[in-house]
C-alpha cells in the first residue's frame, strides 16, 4: 500500500501531467438517487373476510392498507381512532388504498363500515395495534389516500424538474410553492359544489391548473415527497373555516409552517391564500399569524 500523500500542484501547472498531456477537469458526482417509497401489502399481518382487508405489515414504516371487496352500492369508511381522534375516510372498491399512522407512536384502532341506511353504519372488519414507527417521517414520505401521487407521473415529473439543483429542503420548498401560488388559480365554482369524499386527481389539476385549498396543498405534499422532502398535508380551522394548508420538515427547525423568502420576513405555507392573496397586505398578514391557524388532522 502506498501511504505517500498525493504530489503537490504547482501553481500554473496543475492541469499537466508527467507526459506533458492536459488533465481533464473532474466532473460533478452525480446526485445520490433515491427510491420513491411504495406502500406495500405483503399479508404479513392482516385482517380479512368477505368486504374488506386490512393489511397492517408495514405499521413500523408509518402506515396501514385496506382493499375493499365487497362490489355494492353502499358506502364504505375507515375509521382510524387515536388519542381521543378520529380520522375519517371514504374507499371505493378494488384498489389498495394506504393510510398514514399520523400520531405516530401510539396504539390505533382501525374499522371499515358500511352504510346499511341513512346515517347508520355497520361494522364490516376492526383491527387493533400498538405502533412503534422505525423512521418518525415515514408517515409523511409516502402516498396515501389524501395524497395520491403513484397515479400522477406528471406531478412527479414536475416535482424533479423544479427542485434540480437545489440545495437543502428549503429551496426545494421554495422552488415548488413559488410555482403552484403562482399557476395555479383558485376555483371557485368547485369550492361551491364539492362533494363529500372528494380526492385530489393530482395530474388533472397540473394540467387544468385550478383548484381549492385540498389539491393546493396536496399537489405541493405531492411534488415534495417524491423529492424525498417529509410533509405534511395538514386540515384543521383558519378563524371558523375549515381548511388545508401544509407543513415540512427543516433539520434546523423542526416542523414549521413558515418559509424564508426574501431574506427579511417569514411566511406561512398556506397555498391557497398566498395564490389568492400576494398582492393583497391584509391577507399576508393573516396567512403569517399562526394564531389564526388551528390543527385538527395531518395526512
């Protein structure tokens, strides 16, 4: 082995080799990739009968599955009851769909009921488990059902194209709200109309660039998970409006609402109303008082 320390260069001189040729400039390294976390239902442990499935092998990566079976008219929730909340889900038929373990470490029990008639429903399959999650941002990594990139390659596509080149979470951030607040309208005849059980379709609202304040926030969670960003997709009261906004993780600090944006001020992450409110100091104002915003669930 030699241990001898590499020749020094000499000033003038140090793109020449001994044979008189000129040493090529290294190139950059290449990015480290990384994978796109898929949920999984492997089986491993589970719960099924002849409506539905509960799949909970991966609770130690954040989250659970369910199928639904059962080809009726009815409708069919999961609720997911935890310290004292109770997140509520529609699910269609057929397709797998992944729920995130958003409290974390906690005990959790999980039901898929059926609507029998009106506003009763029946307990169609219940599961209980303690989770002990291996990675605390595993929750917010993945797709799930609020945030459903897996079928959206363009959002994925345009969450690359934004973030290349940039360095730390921040600037991904940055680069991503920049583009939606900035592309995306607020619509409003949608806002009016929504219906109960409502998903964002992530590439639909790329493309139609319209939306409400849950496809603001979920295509942003979307584009910055994919880039290996954790957040959130956060629902809970602005004064007495029920809305969604977002919240990422930042080494330095934590979890935060807020993001630097020219040197002097932070501002909160709040898409919907930095979209329909940048020139507009009242609504600035508003977005940027945290006291006004108050969590109810994180997806």
């Amino acid at each position: 082995m030699n241990d001898q320390p590499p020749p020094q260069s000499t000033p003038g001189n140090d793109l020449l080799l001994q044979n008189g040729e000129e040493e090529q400039e290294p190139e950059e390294p290449a990015p480290e990739p990384y994978i796109i976390l898929v949920p999984e239902h492997d089986g491993i442990q589970e719960k099924r009968n002849d409506k539905a499935v509960i799949d909970y092998s991966h609770i130690n990566d954040g989250y659970f599955m369910v199928q639904r079976l059962a080809d009726t008219d009815h409708r069919f929730k999961v609720l997911v009851k935890v310290k004292g909340l109770t997140y509520n889900y529609n699910i269609d038929t057929g397709d797998w769909a992944a729920f995130p373990l958003s409290e974390g470490d906690n005990a959790y029990q999980v039901q898929v009921l059926e609507n029998v008639s009106g506003t009763k429903y029946a307990n169609v399959i219940s599961v209980s488990f303690q989770a002990k999650i291996d990675d605390p941002f595993a929750p917010f990594l993945r797709p799930n059902l609020h945030v459903n990139y897996l079928n959206a390659p363009n959002t994925m596509e345009k969450g690359a194209e934004l973030t290349a080149g940039c360095e730390g979470p921040l600037s991904k951030v940055d680069a991503v709200f920049g583009f939606i607040t900035s592309t995306i309208n607020y619509d409003y005849l949608l806002a009016a109309t929504v219906e109960t059980g409502y998903l964002p379709d992530l590439d639909r609202i790329l493309k139609r660039k319209r939306g409400i304040c849950y496809d603001y926030s979920s295509l942003m969670t979307a584009m910055l998970r994919s880039q290996n960003v954790p957040c959130k997709l956060v629902f809970g009261y602005v004064g007495k409006i029920y809305h969604a906004w977002i919240s990422v993780w930042v080494e330095e600090e934590g979890w935060i609402d807020v993001i630097h944006f020219d040197g002097k001020t932070w501002q909160r992450m709040d898409p919907t109303f930095t979209a329909a409110g940048t020139s507009d100091e009242a609504v600035r104002k508003y977005v940027g008082n945290g006291n006004n915003y108050a969590v109810k669930f994180s997806f």
